[in-house]
C-alpha cells in the first residue's frame, strides 16, 4: 500500500462510503460538495492506495444457518508449523477472522459454524489435524451486542 496524507475529503468519502458503499458517483458527489467525476477519482486513488481495499456484501449468517460464532484460541508446537497451520486458516471458509496474538496462545480465530456440530468438526477434524497444533481453546459466543468491520474515521487519521 502507497503511504498518503489523508485530506479531510478522503475522510469524508470514507465515512460516506462506510455508510453506504451502493451510493451513485452522483449521491456521493453531493454529500462531498464536489462533481460526480472529482467524487470518482478521488475514489479511485484511496483505491490504488490500498485504502479502500474492496467492497462487501453483510449477510446475516443466521439466515443460512449459521448459528454460532466462537473464538478458538490456538497454540501452536513450533514457528516452523507456522506456515502450514495459515494455508490451512486460508482455505477454511468457517474461519472468519485469524489474529496473531500475544498472551495464551499464537493465533486467535473467530469461526462461524452450523451448530455445535459443525464447530466439534471443525474443531476436531480439521484444526486438530494440521501439523504443529498442540492446543485449542475455545469460547462459544452467547450472544453478541455490537458487530462491525467499519475502521473509526476521524480527522486525526493520516496514513
């Protein structure tokens, strides 16, 4: 990613796309005061910058069945499973989230599975099986209050 100053336009665009990304050049033109073709480029270089690194669809995992979310806390025997422990985390489309940590344990995943079940399969058959992972430890989430993948925007932010 190119390092740039972020203007107080780029901030503005972010929050308005962070509102609602589907919105019309036109529709976001008007709430940056700019023309349609300035709000398009200026899109398109926080894009080329990597600052905004895609668009996505939020879907209610309930409504497909996925009814349980749980973090997996995992310890691996050696660094050098490192990397085949990741290839695996990569290709497990029930692994939402994987987060290298510090404290118990070297990564922290937050899963999504299809009941107790999928995360005893998930867990057993797959997790346990790649080499290098000694332990997991997991939390089932009971229920959750606040879930987002919008980044805080404030004026204070320069990449």
């Amino acid at each position: 990613m190119n390092s740039i100053s972020l203007g107080a336009l780029d901030l503005k665009v972010l929050t308005q796309l962070s509102r609602q990304a589907r919105m019309t050049w036109s529709e976001l033109a008007g709430q940056l005061g700019v023309s349609p073709p300035a709000a398009a480029d200026r899109v398109r270089k926080l894009e080329e910058a990597g600052v905004i690194q895609g668009y996505v669809t939020q879907i209610d995992a309930h409504s497909l069945g996925y009814d349980l979310t749980a973090f997996i806390a995992v310890t691996l025997d050696h660094s050098r499973d490192r990397d085949g422990f990741l290839a695996e985390v990569l290709t497990t489309p029930a692994i939402q989230e994987c987060h290298h940590i510090a404290g118990d344990g070297d990564y922290l995943l937050k899963v999504r599975c299809q009941g107790t079940r999928g995360l005893e399969r998930l867990i057993t058959h797959q997790l346990k099986e790649i080499p290098g992972v000694a332990q997991t430890r997991t939390t089932i989430v009971l229920s959750t209050v606040k879930e987002t993948i919008a980044v805080p925007i404030t004026d204070s932010s320069t990449l």
